[in-house]
C-alpha cells in the first residue's frame, strides 16, 4: 500500500522532504554544468572528481536501498517486480533491472556493506563483488554442529619433494 502523497500518521507528508532534496541536487548539477571545467582551477577539478566519486557511491546506496523496498512499486503498477517496472517505465534494460534489484537484496542483507556505499568508501562495482562473495560463504554451523577434521588428517602421509 502507497501513502503516494498524502498525509502519514505522524501528520506529516515523507514527499515533501524527498522533493525538496532532490530538487536541490538537480538545480546544483544544473549550476555546475552551466560552468565551463576549461575555466577551473586544477584544484576544483581535483576536488569535484574527488567528491563526485564518492557522490556516485552514495548515490548507488541511496538508490539501492530504495529498489530494496520497492516491492509495493510493483504491486502498484502490476509489474511483476520492481525491475518489471523498471523495464516499462525507465526503459532499464532487461538484465541491469534484474541485477540492480538483485544487488539491492544483497545489500539490505549486509548492513557493513551498505554503510560503506552511504559513506562512499565502497562504489557500486565493489558492493556487487563483496555481496556476491557473501552470499557464496556456507553460513556458520553453531558450535555443537560443527565437524572439524582429525589432527591426523591434516597432514600428508607422503614426504614433501
């Protein structure tokens, strides 16, 4: 179920704050894009590149987390999932919808590797790799549970060389 608009039971409408932020990025982008770079000095080109990294990465958690929670998107529109609507609607390709719903499940599970793409220390690429290595751990047995190999076994009954 969608609040869509409308007022939440706090009294207050989420929408708001989500429309102001984002107006605030576009007019800035649109400020630094009306500049000429060839007129900047070496250090503000150094320093944008620095920050719109670690800009990007946030932008990639912030996104990841909402495709994390976009399952009433789909219930919403009818799509099958959120990379259903993706599809239609942002004309995201087939196999990019899926991965970044995909890797935004993983994310959710992991909250270090979530924090480090808020921070912007982890970018997006890496997030997918760290996530993908996760997932590919076998999960812990409790101690009771566990087998351990005799001492034995773990040396070689064959000399080395």
């Amino acid at each position: 179920m969608s609040l869509g608009s409308g007022i939440d039971h706090w009294g207050t409408n989420p929408g708001d704050m989500v429309d102001a932020a984002l107006t605030a990025i576009e007019s800035s982008v649109q400020d630094l894009l009306a500049s000429d770079p060839a007129y900047w000095r070496t250090g503000q080109k150094k320093d944008l590149l620095e920050r719109l990294e670690k800009l990007q990465a946030q932008q990639a958690a912030l996104k990841l987390r909402v495709l994390a929670t976009a399952g009433d998107i789909a219930e919403e529109t009818g799509a099958k999932d959120a990379s259903g609507w993706m599809r239609a609607e942002l004309l995201v390709d087939k196999a990019v919808a899926r991965s970044q719903v995909k890797l935004a499940a993983g994310v959710a599970k992991y909250d270090l590797v979530a924090a480090g793409l808020a921070e912007g220390v982890v970018s997006h690429d890496k997030a997918r790799v760290i996530t993908k290595a996760l997932d590919a751990i076998e999960p812990t047995r409790p101690p009771a549970q566990r087998t351990w190999p005799s001492p034995r076994s773990c040396w070689s009954t064959t000399p080395p060389g």
